[in-house]
C-alpha cells in the first residue's frame, strides 16, 4: 500500500513539474495566440518567471539532493535546478524573438 502512495506522490509531482515548469516552452505560440500578443513577449514572461524562481531559492536552505548535505551553508546559493530551468527559458524565449 505504501508503495502506491509514493508513486502516485510520484506521479502527480511529475505532472505539476511538467505543467508548471517545461509545458510553457512547447505553447509558446498557442499562449501568444490566445492573448494576443507576440511570441517573443510570451517568451519573455515566461523567462521573468523562470528568473523570480532563482532568485526565490538563494535564502532558502537545501533539504533535498546534494546541497541537503551542507545543510545551513547551502542558503545564500542558488538552486542549479532552478537556474537551468530558468537558462532553458530564456534561451526559448531569444529563439522566438529572433523568429
């Protein structure tokens, strides 16, 4: 029973991470469409987005992965999952602009 809990934990984290984070990059054009303004402004909200989220986990200490591992010393830092989500953004966000 346990085992199923955790993967439908699993799973449905799964998703929420696919939608929230890596979903937006693939609609650039249909969210651009539906609110009528051009891809490249899109892009770029979708990077301011991606930058608050680097910025959000500087103060914040590590509970997870490697940085868990130098507890209190990790705040102050950024996450690098958070940063690599945001640099896939904002590389998304320079190929519309340029198309």
């Amino acid at each position: 029973m346990r085992a199923r809990i955790v993967l439908v934990a699993l799973a449905v984290s799964t998703f929420f991470y696919v939608t929230v984070e890596t979903l937006p990059i693939g609609l650039l054009p249909q969210i651009a469409d539906g609110v009528h303004v051009p891809d490249s402004a899109v892009g770029l909200l979708v990077t301011a987005y991606g930058l608050v989220v680097v910025v959000a986990t500087i103060p914040r200490v590590a509970r997870k992965g490697r940085a868990s591992y130098l507890g209190e010393r990790s705040a102050g830092h950024q996450d690098p999952g958070a940063t690599s989500t945001h640099l896939l953004l904002k590389a998304a966000a320079d190929a519309w602009s340029r198309a």
